[in-house]
C-alpha cells in the first residue's frame, strides 16, 4: 500500500492526538503505583518510581469508597435505562410523517440545545419538585438529551419503510414493529448512545454538588472532587489558624481517579463492536 503525502500527514496527526491523550493517562498511572515520597520530590514522570500498591490497597480496605462506587454504578444503569427509554419513546413518533405538529415539536425540542433556564431557575425547579436531597434530582433533570434524541431520530428515520410495511401487513401494530423491528435494527446506535449517557452520568458531579447534601447520596465524581480538593481546603484552614488537618497524598489521589475510570474502561470494549457496525451500516446506507 502507497502513502502519499496527505496520507501521512494524516497518521501523523493522529498519533501525535493519541499520545497527547495517552501521556496524561500513563502519568496519573505512574503517580498511582509510586510512593508519595517519590512523587514530592518530583521524580515521577511516565515510570512508577518505588514501585508500591498501598494506595490501591489503601482505596480496597475503605468501605465508604466501595459502596460509593457500587452505588455509582447503580445509578449510571438506572439513569441510562431512563434516558433511553425517553429518547427512544421521543424519537420513533417524530419519524413518522402522519404525526401532527411534528416539525413544531422538533423545533421546540431544538431550541433547548441552544438556550436553556440556567442553574438559578434549573435550582428552584428541582427544589420546588421537593427533589433536592433525592436520588431523582440526579436522574430526572437531564433525562434526554436532545443532540442524542436527533441521532436516534435520525437513523430511525434511514430505517426502510417497507419493512415497517411488512410487518403491519402482518398484523404487527405500533409497538410491535418497533420491538420486533425498528430496535433490533438499531441495536449499533442505541448502544452508542447508552455510552453516552453513561458516560455522562459517570463524569458528572455538579448536580450532585448543588443538589446533594447527605454523603450516602454522594456519587464517585463528587467523592473524588472532595478528595482532589481536601489539599486546596487545607491550605485555607492553616491560613486561618487551623490545625490537625489530613493531607491527601497524590499518589492516592492518583489511585482514586483511576479506581473510578475502570469502568468506563470495562464497559467501553465491550461496546466497540457496536460502534464499528453502526459506522459500518451508516456508510452502506449513505
């Protein structure tokens, strides 16, 4: 096989944004496995150095840090399973032309993209729903979202009618054909867009900040805020006066953040067949 020189102009490229993604990742992996004496005195850079797992088996032994992450994990399925039954339930109807008002109601959902209530109403909202300290106010609120809702419209939409066609000559009524037909052909999509959400929901911690204040209701994200953070607030408390503070060591702090991506790291291999055929299936289409 010939490269000519866009060709490699290209590879260069993304190997130079693949090892721009990687070094942090292998940093933070080498923070992990290194004593914090070590990492003080600013020996570590891209090789454990003093090579220890006692943060790992520091995070094992804290039962607040495993249920906290058994408990995030809950709550990315449930709020995923919720965000995809939304988003397909919104999506299927808008692919049908005979449905009316459909355009409006697009436009409608549209608009949201690019203008939303902000955190002060978006606060009062969750607060007069008597969500705040709930479970449902890290679920409920950003339920759907729209960019995801239009992908999912969109290839619905590149779905053959006559397949639709057929099953309804065959007796199949609505939800009929969209089970039978219309998800199972749309398993490559819809699995992308679980790891979206997923993913999303992995990642976030201000709501959970705004609206959460009992520590059980804590998820991963915000734990390793307050973890990442606990030497910011320490350096305010002597400021003022104050003793007998705990100073979190980096390298445990390193060990939190890649104890909380093994999942997404389990999860995403899993689903990359999906993304293969789902592009593969979008270029025989287009």
């Amino acid at each position: 096989m010939r490269f000519n020189f866009v060709d490699m102009a290209i590879i260069v490229f993304i190997i130079g944004v693949s090892i721009t993604c990687l070094v942090p990742f292998l940093y933070m992996i080498a923070l992990s496995l290194s004593s914090n004496s070590a990492i003080v005195s600013q020996k570590v850079t891209l090789w454990p150095v003093e090579f220890t797992l006692e943060t790992y088996k520091t995070i094992l032994s804290d039962v607040e840090m495993i249920y906290t992450l058994g408990y995030s994990i809950v709550l990315t399925i449930v709020y995923t399973l919720i965000c995809m039954f939304l988003t397909i339930c919104a999506a299927y109807p808008l692919t049908k032309k005979r449905l009316k008002g459909r355009s409006f109601f697009l436009s409608i959902l549209v608009i949201t993209m690019y203008f939303s209530g902000g955190l002060i109403p978006s606060y009062l909202l969750v607060k007069n729903l008597g969500m705040m300290n709930s479970i449902w106010s890290l679920l409920l609120p950003g339920a759907m979202s729209v960019f995801n809702l239009i992908i999912l419209k969109t290839f619905f939409s590149s779905l053959p009618e006559s397949l639709e066609e057929s099953a309804s000559i065959d007796g199949c009524n609505e939800l009929g054909i969209l089970f039978r037909i219309v998800l199972p052909l749309s398993l490559p999509s819809i699995a992308t867009l679980s790891l979206f959400y997923a993913v999303d929901r992995w990642n976030g911690f201000q709501d959970a900040l705004f609206y959460i204040t009992d520590k059980n209701l804590y998820p991963m994200q915000l734990k390793l805020y307050q973890i990442i953070t606990a030497n910011q607030q320490l350096d305010t408390q002597q400021g003022e006066g104050s003793v007998g503070a705990y100073i979190v060591p980096e390298s445990l702090k390193a060990a939190s953040v890649m104890f909380a991506t093994v999942p997404i790291l389990v999860v995403y291999p899993k689903l990359q067949k999906y993304f293969v055929e789902g592009v593969m299936t979008g270029a025989i289409k287009g």
